[in-house]
C-alpha cells in the first residue's frame, strides 16, 4: 500500500527565532550548557546569571525550570541547581527514543521526497564514504547530519524536529561521546547503515525505512558500541 503524500506547500520546519526575554535566557544557558562553557555538576546561581546578563531574577528563574524539564540541569532545591551529568544509561534512552521519533519522521518523509532531495541524499552518503576512507570525523558526521536534517524536515512535523533537535543537543552533555563517535568501527557501522538507508529511500520501501532507520539508533550492537567505548575511554 502506498504511503499518503504529507507534503504543503506552504509548510516550513526549522529553527525558530526567540520571541521573549525568557526564550533568549534560556538559550543562553542551553548553548553554554551544551559548549561546555557550564560543565556538568557545575552549580548555576540565579543572581548572577541576572546580574551578567542585566535582567531581573524571574526570567531567568523561569529559563531554568525549561532547563530542568528538558533534562539540561537539576534542581535540587530553591538556590541549589547544577548541570545534569548525563550517564551511559541516560544516553541508552536518548537513543532509543530518538531512533523512535526518527524512523516514523523518516516513513513520514518518504513520499514526500522529491528526485533532488534522493539524489542529495545519495551525493551525501558517498561523501560520508570518503570522509569514512580519510578519517575526516567532522566532515562524516556534518554529511550524516545533512541526511537525517533532510528527512526530518521532510517529514513536515515541526514537533518531530523540534524533539529530536533537543536531544542531539541533550547528547551533546555525554562527555565522552565525541571520543565514541571517532573510532573507526563507529563510523564504519553507520556509514553502512546509512548506505541501505539510502537503497530504501530509493525504492520508496517505507517499512524498511522506518525499521533501518529505528535500528540505526536502537539496534543492540548500537548499544554495546556505547558500553565498550565507555568502558575504554
């Protein structure tokens, strides 16, 4: 059965521009937070994050509860709130979910995706092929990137991406990751992972798309990747 088209025209999914004083804050302390200018367990006194940033106490005290809901710090009491340390088993969830979120976005994504769109996904895995071959970490993953920013906002579900959008900065909080996501086998399994992805893409196989892309996060060789490169670093 074929999937029903979910594209409009007028639709746009992305970034959005901060309205208020409290979404600027809390930007602020999210980007800071996830830059590792604030480090994990690192106490946040409200007083001067308002003295720093010239404002009153409430919007940052407001910034603050959007952080602890979001996962980003901890509140363990009225003038007590640190940056949360992310743990492996935090990490497992974020994954999880992610893979979720991400293998329905993809499904969504499919009919929707039109013959420039698959060939810039085509294009991006054979880039991330030739940065896999010269060891180029950065530019293997910005092409992995581009791929799932393409399905995602394809999928035409702003809540989808606004989802994922926070946990890869929540992951970002993980501070062995960037160790993690350089080994050579890592690259290797999501290169080949993103390879059939691509193969499913192109035969507009929306079961196979959801599943390859679900497994892409969630599979449990996934899993035990993290556990070992946890266990070594």
């Amino acid at each position: 059965m074929s999937e029903k088209r979910n594209d409009k025209s007028t639709f746009s999914i992305g970034f959005k521009e901060p309205q208020t004083l409290r979404e600027r804050i809390y930007l602020h302390l999210r980007e800071a937070i996830t830059k590792s200018v604030l480090l994990p367990s690192e106490r946040i006194i409200e007083k001067k994050i308002a003295e720093e940033l010239n404002v009153s106490i409430t919007p940052v005290r407001e910034a603050l509860l959007q952080l602890n809901a979001e996962g980003f710090v901890e509140i363990k009491t009225h003038k007590n709130v640190v940056v949360k340390q992310i743990s492996l088993s935090d990490i497992a969830e974020l994954y999880e979910v992610q893979g979720v979120l991400e293998g329905f976005a993809a499904r969504r994504a499919s009919p929707n995706l039109d013959n420039q769109d698959l060939i810039k996904i085509k294009k991006l895995t054979e880039k991330m092929e030739k940065y896999y071959e010269s060891n180029n970490v950065e530019k293997f993953y910005a092409s992995n990137k581009e791929i799932h920013d393409i399905f995602l906002k394809k999928s035409n579900n702003q809540s989808i991406y606004d989802l994922v959008s926070n946990l890869n900065l929540r992951k970002k909080l993980f501070r062995y990751r960037v160790t993690f996501l350089a080994k050579k086998e890592v690259m290797k399994n999501a290169l080949d992972d993103h390879k059939k992805i691509l193969n499913a893409f192109l035969a507009r196989d929306a079961d196979t798309i959801e599943r390859l892309v679900r497994e892409h996060w969630i599979s449990d060789s996934r899993i035990r990747e993290f556990e070992n490169g946890y266990k070594k670093v």
